[in-house]
C-alpha cells in the first residue's frame, strides 16, 4: 500500500469520526433548540471528507494498479 492510500485511510478515518461525534460521545450543546443546525453541518462536513477521501484512495490505488 502506498503513504497516500494511508494518509486517504486516515482521513476517511476522521472524517467518519468528525461525521458521528456529535450524535454521540461529543454532543455540540445542551439545548436541542439551539445547535442543532451546528450538529448537522458537522455532520455534512465530516461525511464529505470521508467520501472525498475515498474517492482520492480509490483513485491513486487505480493509479498504482496501473503502473
């Protein structure tokens, strides 16, 4: 496996973790009311880094393959 393909395993790692936080084990805030737009924005952006990640470790994998 190359460094990049850990380095995009890593980042999907996170953003997975980014993505499911806030639902779990670190909620945003107390109040439902209140932030519960924050809560979906961290979720939306931890979801696109994992899929952008493993768009970018599908892609430099189909590179190695090729080589």
């Amino acid at each position: 496996m190359r460094p990049s393909s850990v380095i995009y395993l890593l980042l999907f790692i996170l953003g997975l973790t980014v993505a499911v936080a806030p639902w779990t084990f670190a909620p945003v805030c107390i109040s439902e009311m209140r932030c519960w737009v924050t809560r979906d924005v961290e979720t939306v952006l931890g979801l696109l880094v994992a899929f952008l990640s493993l768009v970018g470790m599908f892609v430099d994998l189909r590179g190695a393959a090729s080589e």
